[in-house]
C-alpha cells in the first residue's frame, strides 16, 4: 500500500506580509524554516522513496530543510511547475486586507477558495487543477500504485486541488478547505490507488 505525505510549505516572507504570493518566488520567514523543521521532526519514522516539489524556492526549501531533518538528502526528488501555487495574476504582491477592504470581504473569498472564479490575469482552482492532477496521474500516482513512499512539497493551493479529488469534495466543500503551512497531511492507498485514509501528523 504505498503512502504520500503533503505538505505545503512553511510561512514565506509574503506570508507574514499577509501579501497574495502566487508564482512570485520569495523566500521562507525565520518562522517557516522553523515550520519545515517541525514538519520533519515530525516524519521521521518514514524512509521516503522519492520527492516531488514546485519549482517555487519556499517549497524547494521547505523540502530540503525536512529531508535535512529525517537525513534522507538522497533521494530522488523531481521539480515541476506543475505543482507551482495557483497564478493570482493583478492580485499578486498586494495586501489581503487592503484588497478585501477595496473589492469586499465575499469577493476576495471566492478569488482565494472558489473553484471556477478567477482573480484577475490568474488562474482559479480548477484552472490550477487542470495541471497538477494531470501531473498526479501520470507522475506519482504510479509510484503509489507500486506501493512507494513518497512526499510532495507544494502550495495551498495546489494542494487543495490535489486534496479535492483525493477526497472527493465538491466545489462548495472545497472552498471552506484551508491547508495549513508546515502541516503534514498522510494519504495512505489501497491496491487500486484510492485513499483509504488520512490525516494530519
């Protein structure tokens, strides 16, 4: 039965500046290094058999920083945009709350947790879907089938799109779905790649 581990990256910079980041690449906050380091306190009863991140530097990182952790910097790790965050278009770089106070407290919670609705210039959920589960079937999925253990280090919201079909959420479910920085979430699969069960470490 094979195993997957996620974890989206500890507090960036941008983070702490309460600013939307998207495809930006800023850095890790003191505080999100110390995530990703509790995060690999956390594993280090699992022998990993490869890795997967963003080609973003807070989830590379973040990734580094836990392999550090557990002493497993050898195993294969493959980046791609894939499973970059979500694109915020006209809205990355600005402050959450001067654009919830500019556009509305409803709006700016549907261009954050929506499925279909867009932000301006960027992508939604299921535009962000549309690459990282493709990604997912036909990169990591086979490994979990093979019955591997594996870690991908990614975004809020690439993982929740990953998060939504792993659980089968709806459009309404998936937008009170947060996922929380440095967390570690484990999926464990039956022999047909299904989850069977998950949580939180």
């Amino acid at each position: 039965m094979g195993r997957l581990v996620l974890l989206r990256h500890g507090q960036s910079q941008w983070n702490l500046e309460n600013r939307f980041t998207g495809w930006v690449d800023v850095p890790l906050s003191p505080k999100g290094e110390e995530e990703a380091r509790a995060a690999g306190r956390k594993l280090t009863q699992f022998r990993f058999d490869r890795a997967y991140t963003s080609v973003l530097k807070r989830a590379i990182d973040t990734l580094r920083i836990v392999l550090e952790e557990i002493g497993q910097t050898g195993i294969p790790i493959e980046k791609d945009q894939a499973l970059n965050e979500r694109m915020y278009g006209e809205l990355q770089g600005l402050n959450k709350a001067e654009t919830m106070r500019k556009y509305g407290a409803q709006q700016v919670k549907l261009w954050r947790r929506g499925y279909e609705i867009r932000p301006p210039g960027g992508e939604s959920l299921k535009d962000t879907a549309g690459r990282v589960l493709p990604y997912y079937e036909s990169r990591i999925k086979p490994d979990l089938l093979a019955g591997r253990t594996v870690l991908i280090s990614a975004h809020g919201n690439s993982l929740r799109a990953l998060v939504m079909d792993l659980d089968q959420l709806s459009p309404s479910e998936v937008l009170e779905l947060n996922i929380p920085t440095g967390a570690p979430l484990l999926y464990e699969f039956d022999a047909d790649g299904r989850a069977s069960g998950r949580r939180y470490l």
